[in-house]
C-alpha cells in the first residue's frame, strides 16, 4: 500500500510481521494543532480503518499519532465556529453536520472494530481525541497523558460518545468531569477505563519492533489476549502520578449527590475556594462555563444511561448541530481560541434561565427524512 506524503493530515503504513500478518498503523500528522481532529483526518481515517477491518491479512490496528506533546487535543473547531459567526443568527453551515456525522461514524467504527485497535493516547488527548481512544480494544496511556472533556469552555457538550460513556465511569465522575473539565491523569484514566494499559511513551519504539516480530493468528480472540500481553511487558515498572479521582471520590460523589443541577452548583462552585488545587480549577471552570452546556450535558447523560451506543451518536448529532443554531457554541470558541480573551458572554448567562424549551429546541432534529446515522447498529 502506498502511503500518503509526509504533508498529508494522517500517514498510513502496513507492518509485516513474523507470521506474515500484517499491522496497520494510522498516525495523525497535524503536530502544529495538536493534532486537532479535521474532517479532512475523518474522511482519511474512516475508509481506511473500513479497508483493513476487512482484508484477512489485517492482524490488528495502531492509532497513534506524531508529535510528543498531543495524541488528539480535540476537534477541530475554530473554523466550524467562523462558519457559524458567519451566518445569520440560529442558521447552520453545513459543516457543521457533515463534520459531526463523520466523525461520530469513525468513533463507532472504533468502538465496534471486528479485530484489535491500539490507541496509543500519549500527551493531551481531550474531546474528540477522547471519542478516537475511547471505543479502542487497547487503550495506552503513558506517565504524559493528560485528558479532558472540556466543552463547558466552550459551549458545547462531552459528545464523541461522551454522552454514553461518562455515566458509565466509577461514581459520579461522569457527571463531575462533564461539569467541570477537569484533567485528569493516566492513573485517573486507568481507575475509570479510559484507558487500560499504562506504557512509558520510550517504548513506543519497542511496541512497532514488536508488533513486526511477533507471530499473530488473525483471529480477534488471540490476538487481542497477545496485544495485552505484550503491553502488560513493555509497562512493567511504569511510575504514574496519584489518580485524583480515586483520591476525591468520596467528595465528588457527595458534591455531585443525586440532587437536581440547581441543588448541586451551589456544592460544585464552592470547590474554587478549595485547598486542593485540583478540586479547586474544576470548580472555577464550573462557575465560568457555560451554563446550557452544563445542562445539557447532564441531561444527555440522562437520557443515554439505558441507550445503546448507536441511539446515542444519534441523539449527540442531533445536539451538536442543536449547539450550532444556539449563540454559546460560537461564543466559546471565540473566546477560547480566537480572539482568545476568555471573557464569553453566555446566553443565557445563569442556570436559572437554561429552561427545558431551550434544551429541547438544541436537541431537536434538525434534517429531512431519515436520520443521518440511522445505519448505526
């Protein structure tokens, strides 16, 4: 197979190993952004990992990534953002669900992949590079991970699936990280399953040198019990920082409770007083966010505790192109990564006025006839 130039958005290669079988290795190559995720790197990865699903020679996949700071710092948003200020208010680019449906297909393909996936998820790997890591057989963080779903900064929600997986973490995690984006470490990701292998990023090397010499089966069962193997050798004696959800997690549990939002954000924003500096950035990002997105992303979380992974992609499109009708999504970004003042003006401002109305409207479908993702099984 021929890979692309050194200048394309995403390298693909094939690794020959000692059985013949081969290793497909997809390496996201926009170092300069973080390797924020483009569509153009949708519609690169997506047929490609489609391809090697299905060729019989295919033992397993690798998704990592150039660069030593970023396995994925998230979509790529500021031009969707810039589409959108374009526009008159409450009207959608097209970008907007063409970018959403695209990737939300390539995080499915990944959760449901038919033979071993490794993500190596080193450095930051935060929303849409979540959404890549999440759904893989084999995730690896290394001593250098740092993640978030940090969409409260911007007026949006923890999507990419976040909606599916956040209820699904130890406690009341989910629903703190969602409110919070707080950064959380490869212990952190280890304790909720975020990850499940924690390798120094030095033996990355050593993982390509051993995918090419071990012998694979072809067979999803074997091989994936191999990969794990594998990875468990090159970890041993990996040094990670304390985890701090699993040190606060009978705080968090108490400050998140079981309480309606407006009963809890008194608890969660009273945490930026605290003396952990941890506990105390996730309650000031809590006070500055977005408060639709706050309710949002509860409320998504809500109704996703019982759906399967394919209703909920379906449900997160219909809110994100929901987001993009509404001014806080636009807003954020240009606050954040534009014009970078980080002075957003939300609209509504407080969560008092977030009302259901609201809520209902940004989850609304908004397409003709069938359901983009309707395939989804």
């Amino acid at each position: 197979m021929t890979a692309p130039s050194d200048t394309s958005p995403v390298l693909f290669e094939t690794l020959r190993s000692a059985s013949g079988h081969l290793w497909g290795r997809a390496t996201l190559n926009s170092p300069a952004s973080l390797n924020a995720l483009s569509l153009d790197m949708v519609n690169l990865l997506d047929p490609q990992l489609k391809a090697w699903a299905e060729d019989p020679q295919i033992a397993g996949v690798l998704l990592d990534a150039t660069g030593d700071k970023a396995f994925c710092a998230g979509g790529d948003v500021v031009g969707l953002a810039r589409a959108i200020r374009a526009l008159p208010a409450g009207q959608v680019p097209p970008e907007a669900p063409a970018f959403f449906e695209r990737e939300y297909r390539l995080d499915h393909r990944i959760h449901t992949y038919p033979k071993p996936l490794l993500c190596w998820g080193h450095g930051i790997v935060m929303g849409g590079g979540i959404g890549l890591m999440a759904g893989a057989s084999h995730r690896v963080a290394t001593p250098k991970t740092r993640m978030a779903m940090p969409e409260i900064n911007i007026g949006l929600y923890p999507d990419v699936g976040g909606s599916w997986l956040l209820p699904r973490l130890p406690g009341r995690t989910g629903a703190f990280l969602a409110l919070t984006g707080a950064h959380i470490n490869a212990a952190d990701a280890l304790f909720t399953g975020l990850a499940n292998f924690a390798v120094p990023h030095e033996q990355h090397g050593a993982l390509l040198q051993a995918l090419a010499e071990s012998r694979w089966q072809g067979e999803r069962e074997a091989d994936g019990a191999q990969l794990s193997h594998l990875l468990e050798t090159l970890g041993q004696g990996v040094e990670l920082p304390a985890s701090h959800l699993r040190t606060h997690l009978d705080r968090i549990n108490a400050v998140i409770g079981h309480d309606r939002l407006q009963d809890l954000a008194p608890r969660l924003a009273a945490l930026a007083q605290d003396a952990d500096p941890w506990l105390a950035q996730a309650g000031a990002t809590f006070s500055k966010g977005s408060p639709t997105s706050a309710v949002l992303g509860l409320a998504l979380q809500e109704r996703c505790r019982h759906l399967s992974l394919a209703d909920a992609f379906r449900l997160e499109l219909q809110a994100s192109v929901g987001c993009c009708a509404h001014p806080d999504f636009a807003e954020g970004v240009r606050a954040l990564l534009i014009d970078k003042d980080k002075n957003p003006r939300w609209q509504p401002a407080t969560l008092a006025e977030v009302t259901p109305a609201l809520i209902e409207d940004i989850l609304r479908p908004r397409f003709d006839g069938a359901h983009p993702l309707a395939d989804l099984r």
